[in-house]
C-alpha cells in the first residue's frame, strides 16, 4: 500500500518484491508467438476439464525425460496457474485440523493454501547454516499421527537454492516411513545455474504417492497466461481416491485457459528461451552474478548465493541494525531508497533477519539498488 501511494505521487519505486519477469523487459518468446498465431482458432470452445490432450502430451513426455515412470497423459491436470492447482491438490487431501509439512522459508502460497482447504501448516526449517538444505531432524520431529503430506520446493523460492539428489532421497526415506504425500513443487527446475542439474523428486521414488506441480509462468516468462500442471505418480492403488477428488474439482470449473494451453507444446520443445537466460552471458546469470557482487561488500548482511530462480535470500546483521521488526526495516528503506522488498516474514520465516531480493531488472540497475540498499545500512539503527 504504501508503494502503491508514493507511486500515486509519482516516485519511481523498484519493485524487487514481485516474480514477475514481464515487469522487466522479458518479452514473448518467439515459440510461445509462433504457436498462438498458427492455433489461435483452437482455443476458442471449451476443453476437456483435465486440459487440452496435445497440451497433456506434451507436458506427460517432458516429465518422463526427467525421470517419472509409468505416468500418462491422464495423470496430468492443468490449471489456471500453479496456484490454482495448489488449491485442488490440497482439498481432496485435507479434513479439518489434517497437517502438512510446508519449508520454512517458502513461499506463503502453499502455507495459506493449507489453511484456505481446512488444514494446518506445519512448518519445518531449512537450514541456512546447511544451504538451505531441509533439516531432516526438524521434520522427523514434527511428524503426528495427523501429518498427510509434506511440500518440497525445488528449487525454492525465497532461498533460490536448488537441492541435491541426496537430500532429496533423505526427504523420500521421511515420507515413505511416515505414509505421506508428497507435493513437489519445481516451477523453476529449467532456471538452474553454475552446470547444476535439476532432478525431479517423482523420479527418485516409483513407490511413493507424488504430486509434482509446474508450470510456465517463470521458465518461459508467462506469468499472465496462468499456465501451470500437476501430476500425479506412483501406485495407482494409493492415488485413486485421490484423483477422483481432483477430477471432481477440475470438471466444476469446465476447464483451464484454454489459450495458455495451446502454448504449452511449443513452450515445452524450447528449452533454449530458459537456457539462455542462466547461462553465462545471460540475463538472469548476469543480473545474479551483479546482486552478488554489491552484496558482498555491505558490512552487516551475510547469504547464500542462490544458484536457481531468481531470488536470494540475504540475512540481516540484527544487533548491529538493532531491527526487531523485520517489516519496519522494509519501510524503512523504501522511503530510504524507494526500493520495494519483501521481508522474510512474508514466506514464514520467524525471526526478523532476513528479506527476499527479486533479481529480474538489468544488472547495472540490481547493481545500483543493493549499492543503494548498503548506503542506508551505513549508520541505519532501527527505532
């Protein structure tokens, strides 16, 4: 609200709060243009609820390359973005008072989510002093007789750290002894950096019931076509009563846009639009490489370099900044610097050390906000 105003006022403010590339000069691929002007025609009636069949193809094969078995076309659902398949995924799962394990920092979707489909979150810490890793004894000690499933973002927004194979195998061995569900949420897996590759969750455990959430809002730079999937893995004995709650969601809605999904085989055979953006010499490469390097030289903030999505997650100095409120030290350098952050309260994080940088406008203009950001720490003790 308060951006809001000083916009109203004609300040120019830098919003790096917001993951939203189109923001930023991140233009319509050339695949996703090509697609719409040769099928425009075929998306003007309704669809099958699940979504579009060429649609569902294309999206069953690009998960089997990463390593999901036995799934079919019938196993995917689109949506009108992830966060309204978060939103169906949940409330077939959930009785009132039914807990799921959600990462401490994450994105407030899933824990919001939980809450809306009659659930409680229960959050369980990744661990900065490990890289972000999920703490595997956290979780172990947070599991009761009520837990149904536990959320894994990988890579993770707000951190921008993507996940090891091991760990993700040490997060598999939890669920199977536990009985839980896994939801995996990899809307970032194709904005990967520093020759890191991603693994899907669903590929490391045939035997589990896995949920694994995607989309092309980042990837491919659609936010606004709300273009996001799940899909359902493992025993089909253990998922059936399940995904007929998800088809009776999905079918009361008719069926997602049906434009965003014309795009998706397009989108999903160019790999070359997200690549391009991490690798060296690429936008959002150069504009992490750029964040890091001002960040480095502010006496007071320690982090993580992020090596996926664009985000990263820096931790505040809090005796020596005195903060106590970690959203008065966000409006504090807003009206400061008139950069717009969100504080790590924002993705249920408890203590007031941290805040999330969205690193999606050019490098020279990252560079100059968090050279800004370090001039109003020089000397800043908050009241």
């Amino acid at each position: 609200m308060e951006a809001m105003k000083m916009q109203e006022q004609g300040i120019n403010v830098l919003k790096l709060n917001t993951g939203n590339p189109a923001s930023f000069g991140f233009g319509l691929p050339k695949s996703i243009e090509n697609a719409l002007n040769q099928h425009i025609q075929d998306g003007v009636g309704y669809c099958d609820f699940k979504g579009m069949p060429k649609a569902r193809t294309a999206i069953c094969e690009y998960e089997k390359t990463k390593g999901i078995k036995e799934i079919t076309p019938d196993d995917v659902f689109i949506g009108n973005g992830v966060s309204e398949v978060v939103s169906f995924a949940l409330m077939p799962l959930l009785n009132d008072g039914d807990e799921v394990l959600v990462p401490s920092p994450s994105y407030s979707l899933w824990g919001n989510s939980v809450y809306l489909a009659g659930g409680k979150p229960v959050f369980y810490t990744c661990d900065e002093k490990a890289g972000w890793y999920p703490d595997i004894q956290d979780i172990r000690s947070k599991i009761t007789p009520r837990t149904k499933a536990m959320v894994i973002i990988n890579p993770n927004n707000p951190t921008g750290v993507l996940y090891s194979k091991e760990i993700l195998m040490e997060l598999t061995k939890v669920a199977r002894e536990a009985g839980l569900l896994i939801f995996a949420d990899e809307i970032y897996d194709r904005l990967v950096m520093d020759g890191l590759i991603h693994t899907s969750l669903a590929s490391l455990a045939e035997d589990l019931p896995i949920i694994t959430l995607n989309g092309l809002s980042k990837s491919h730079c659609l936010c606004g076509y709300r273009c996001g999937w799940m899909v359902i893995s493992g025993p089909r004995h253990l998922t059936e009563d399940y995904r007929q709650g998800i088809i009776q969601l999905t079918s009361m809605r008719l069926c997602a846009n049906t434009l965003a999904q014309i795009v998706i085989p397009a989108a999903l055979e160019d790999m070359e639009t997200p690549a391009s953006m991490v690798r060296p010499g690429g936008r959002i490469y150069e504009q992490r490489e750029a964040t890091v390097r001002k960040l480095e030289k502010i006496n007071g903030i320690s982090f993580v370099k992020n090596n996926s999505a664009f985000y990263i997650f820096p931790k505040l100095d809090v005796k020596k900044f005195n903060i106590t409120n970690d959203k008065q030290f966000a409006h504090d350098l807003l009206y400061a610097t008139n950069i717009l952050l969100v504080p790590g309260s924002g993705f249920d994080w408890s203590e007031p050390d941290h805040f999330r940088i969205v690193m999606l406008p050019e490098a020279h203009m990252l560079g100059d906000a968090v050279r800004r950001m370090g001039e109003f720490l020089d000397g800043y003790k908050q009241k």
